[in-house]
C-alpha cells in the first residue's frame, strides 16, 4: 500500500551501483510525500517511533534497483547474480553481500527489510556504502570547498538548520558540503 513518509523521516530509493574499486557505493535519491505502493526504501530518521498512514492517492512508482519483503522470506538466487542485503557491518550501514557459506542458492531476507541483486562483477564485492543520504553516517563527501561566500544557510549532517558552524566539521552551507576547520 503507498504511504505517506512521516515528519522527520527521509526516505531513499537506489539509484544506481558503482563498483569504484575499492569503495563501492550506491547512489541514493530521496523521495518526498507517499512511498509508492510496492517500493522498497531506505528510510532515514532519529530513533524513535513513526507510524504509517496508508493512502489513497499514489506517487508514480520510481525506478529503483531496491526489492523488499514484507515478511521474512527465503529468495532464490538468480545464475549470474549477487544478492546483497541492508546490514550494519564492518563498514557501516550499507548493502552486504548475502554469502554465508552455507547456501549459495537462496538466502533469509526478514520481514519489512530491502535487498538487491547484482549482476556479478569480475571481483567479488564484500558490501556497498550509500551516497546521497543526508546526515547518513556511510554518505560520502565528494568536494571540499572553503566557506567564502555569504551564509544563507547552514545545516548539520543530521538535517539540523543552525544559526553558525560553531565548531569544526562538516556542514552543508548554501547547499554545498563544506569542511570548516
């Protein structure tokens, strides 16, 4: 059923996959008002408890590479093909390889959790970082830029709107990721 993404929940669909040697990384794009019917999302938000409202009205559905399952479900691996599941690992929250050593056919996706397939690449990928997330802590910086223009705008990588960048770290400033020192 679509939904309508609740305050202070962003949510992300997978855009594209980039092998990047040894820094893979998936390219995230947010959406905005009602999750799609049949979308699997990353969802980015404070701890805390957020309940969905089903809706009537249906948002386009977006290309995305992520699939999902609402209950836990075994899934077949398709011949030339990895499968990569949402985990917190040795690299942070990102896409991780499904290989367990035990069943190279199938693996356990749980309930209400994304995962994707890959076509096999030449050299195995252990796991997948996100970019584009806002405040993720596995988004990747890509440019540093100096602060030297007039401020309109500062935020945290939290989404926090502040008045000034009181101490030293990133921030995004007039929409730009910066570095102040």
């Amino acid at each position: 059923y679509p939904v309508v993404i609740p305050n202070g929940i962003d949510a992300y669909i997978a855009s594209e996959m980039v092998e990047n040697g040894n820094n893979p990384y998936i390219n995230m794009e947010e959406i905005t008002g009602i999750i799609p019917a049949r979308t699997a999302v990353v969802l980015y938000g404070e701890e805390g408890e957020y309940p969905l409202h089903y809706t009537v009205s249906n948002a386009e559905q977006p290309t995305n590479l992520l699939k999902g399952t609402l209950w836990k479900e075994v899934i077949a691996k398709e011949e030339g093909y990895d499968y990569y599941i949402l985990a917190n690992g040795a690299k942070g929250v990102g896409m991780y390889d499904t290989k367990n050593g035990e069943n190279e056919d199938e693996f356990i996706n749980q309930a209400n959790k994304a995962y994707l397939s890959y076509e096999k690449p030449a050299a195995p990928i252990a796991a997948f970082s996100f970019r584009g997330i806002i405040g993720g802590g596995t988004t990747e910086i890509e440019d540093v830029e100096s602060e030297s223009e007039e401020v309109k705008a500062i935020y945290d990588l939290q989404g926090r709107k502040l008045n000034a960048a009181t101490e030293s770290g990133l921030y995004i400033i007039n929409g730009k990721k910066v570095l102040v020192k």
